[in-house]
C-alpha cells in the first residue's frame, strides 16, 4: 500500500501531546506518518502538566527526559489562600513526596509539545520521507474496508492510509466520523474550565500554586516557567450553558460575574483576562468509550478517554497510550487492526484509572454558596495541618499510576 517495505503508512489527526509521541515513536520504528493538525501552527502556553509513575517511565524510554529538565516549571506545592491573601493551607511538594497536587516533574502543556515536536523532527531527519507533518488541515470524511482507510480533507486531496489515529482531542471530529455524535461517549460533569497566561503579581509567594474559593467557582494563580509571567486557572460549577461555546464574550462576561469583588488578585486575572492571546475555556466533561478501536481507526488521548482537567491526568494518559500503541504496531506492522485490538486492552486500565477525579468531583472541589466556601476553608484548613497529614498522604498514594504492562517493544522505542 506503500512505498516503505510494507510497513504500514499511518494518519495521526491532531499535533497535541498524543499525536506528537505517537508519531515520534511511529517515525523512530520506521513507520511512514502523517499527522494533520487543523491548528495554523504549534499552540504555546497551556497549564502545567505533570510526569510521574508510569508517563515519567515514558518520557525516560522516550528519551525526552533532558529536553523536559530544561523547560520545567518549578512549584513546591499548594496553597489556599483568603480574601487577603493569608495562607491558610498548603500541601507541600516535598510533603506527598511529588503524589499530591503538585509533582516533581511539572511542565507547561505547551512546551512538552514543543520537546515531542523537536524530538520529533530529529527523528524524521535522520529517516527523510517517513514524516509529513502539516498544519492548517483536518479530516472531513472517513471510509473504511477490509486493506485501509480513505480519507478526504478540508484542504488537501483524498488519501488512503492503513491506520488512521484520532489523537485530536475531547471533542474529536475523529471520533465523531469513526464511531458516533459526541453525545454518544459524552458526560457533563456539571462545570467548566478557564486558564491563560496573565502577569505575575509582585506580592505573589514564588514557586507555590495559590487557590482560593469563591461561591460558584475557584480560582488560582499557578507558576510558569518565566518568573515574569503565570497561568490564572479557573472552575466554575453551573449548568451546562450551550451560549458559551465558542463564544469568547459570553466566557470573559461568566469570568467577570464569577470572580468580581472576590478579592486577593481577582482585579489582576481580570485585568488580564481582556489581554490574553491564550484563553482556554471548555466545559468539564468525562469520555467514556465501549471500545477505542473500530477496524483500522483507533483512539488516542482525550478523543479515547477523558475525565476532564479535574483529573490531572489526561497527558499520562495520552503519554502511555501513545508509547503502548506504537509498541504494538512497530510489532505486527503487517497486522495493524490485531495491532489496535491490543493497544485497546493495553490501554485500558490507565484510561479507567486516569478519568479517577480527586476530591469528589466538582461539588467537592468548588463550593456552591458561601456557606459552602466558608465550610471548605475549614476543612482545608484540617486537611493539611501535621496532625492529618499521614492520612491525607494515604489517600493520595492511593491514585499512583498503574506500572506498565508487559508489551513486545523493538529497541527503536525503548
């Protein structure tokens, strides 16, 4: 079906955390790959990420270790804070041992892309002709049969591929061509999600990820790499509000009713807010999927398995199964849909485990009202003093990631 000694020619729809180790590992095992991401160019910024357990084993089989050393955001825990500002709780980096909020290993979403892309582009230029790697473009039309997959673009022509990947996110248009409407493998789970990048205050404790509750929300100031610059994170609990997708007006106006008069450094994220070049806003939503592989087209990432940003854990997901599901077609490349059948199996104790929210869910993490806000000070406050602190260890260590299982790996991807 193609030019390279058999080897299957593979389509990975989306250039984020997933489809860029993917097709790293694809390219490294000389595997023909194209990956179409319909964004212009690579999106910076992005929240932290953290690497621990089995991803951390990944990205250390992957090599990619030095590259994330470089450009890693250092935090040495949680705080919350009051209206003024007071701390009154903190979970310590070094307390949980890097299992608590806050890991060892943190790094912005972004720049562990820009790692994979450079990783990425070293790789398809010591083997020329295994990567085309385009931006601007994306899937219209999928069609499947026994020998491949016919897929037409928006922009480019119609192509056959033997494998197609949809690694492009929560609201995959992969998915939604393979197997079904979004509503279908989608559950709201009662809130949503903001962050962008914003100035950092002057008065802001360096290197700690400061929270405060609010009736209706959370929100919270988090470390970048550049001292001079900080990720505003944000919750709100509501009902699902189909106005605000899409709609960047109607997001900065819910921003704006949450947080306003809410003290601390409301007036510098809202400040900011109106300036960002990087404002993510999505409603919080949990994927579950019967089965991530249909034929010759598989799922990857927040397209196959998501719990929404509540989790912490969507890129280990996306890390793991990118380096299971190559692992098994470096494999068997004459055999790509046994290859995907196993990947599914593979993958799939790491999915359950990653849509685990901490916490409760969003009733817990973000109160409703201020008696709820003033409650959750409180409990805070007890959580985190040193009477409770082996407990609450105990119950973090319970969500350390599972080891990864034993799969055929060629010495190209280890």
């Amino acid at each position: 079906m193609n030019d390279f000694d058999g080897t299957p020619h593979v389509l990975v729809s989306g250039a984020g955390i997933a489809g860029l180790a993917l097709a790293l590992q694809l390219v490294r095992s000389g595997i023909r790959t194209t990956v179409v991401e319909r964004a212009e160019a690579p999106r910076p910024g992005g929240q932290a990420v953290d690497l621990r357990g089995a991803s951390r084993e990944v990205a250390e089989r992957m090599g990619i270790m030095p590259g994330i050393d470089r450009l890693r955001v250092h935090e040495e825990g949680m705080s919350y804070v009051d209206g003024e500002g007071r701390v009154f709780g903190r979970m310590s980096m070094a307390d949980f041992d890097g299992e608590g909020a806050v890991a060892e290993i943190e790094i912005a979403r972004g720049d562990l892309a820009q790692v994979l892309l450079d990783a990425l582009r070293a790789a398809s230029d010591e083997s020329p002709g295994l990567l085309d790697l385009r931006y601007g473009d994306r899937l219209t039309a999928l069609a499947q049969d026994e020998s491949g997959v016919d897929v037409r673009f928006e922009h480019a022509g119609p192509e056959r591929f033997d494998v197609v990947v949809g690694a492009d996110g929560v609201h995959s248009l992969t998915r939604r061509l393979a197997f079904g409407p979004e509503e279908q493998f989608a559950t709201y789970l009662g809130g949503y999600a903001a962050f962008f990048t914003m100035p950092t205050p002057a008065d802001l404790e360096e290197n700690w990820f400061a929270m405060r509750f609010v009736p209706g929300a959370t929100f919270g100031i988090r470390p970048d790499r550049d001292p001079a610059t900080s990720k505003a994170i944000l919750t709100f609990r509501m009902d699902r509000d189909p106005v605000l997708r899409g709609d960047r007006a109607a997001q900065e106006s819910l921003i704006r009713e949450r947080i306003a008069g809410a003290g601390w450094h409301a007036p510098a994220v809202l400040r900011a807010l109106g300036e960002a070049s990087d404002l993510y806003f999505d409603e919080l939503v949990r994927i579950d999927m019967p089965d991530v592989a249909n034929g010759r087209v598989v799922l990857l990432g927040d397209a196959a398995s998501c719990g929404s940003p509540m989790t912490g854990q969507g890129t280990a997901v996306a890390l793991v199964g990118a380096y299971l599901l190559a692992a098994r077609l470096a494999a068997t490349p004459d055999d790509a849909v046994s290859a995907l059948r196993r990947c599914s199996a593979d993958i799939a104790p790491f999915a359950e485990k990653g849509k685990e929210i901490p916490g409760g869910g969003i009733k817990r993490m973000v109160p409703a009202t201020r008696l709820e806000a003033a409650m959750s000070r409180v409990l805070t406050r007890v959580m985190f003093s040193r009477a409770a602190l082996p407990l609450v260890r105990r119950m973090f260590a319970g969500g350390t990631p599972l080891p990864l299982p034993e799969t055929p790996v060629p010495a190209s991807l280890r």
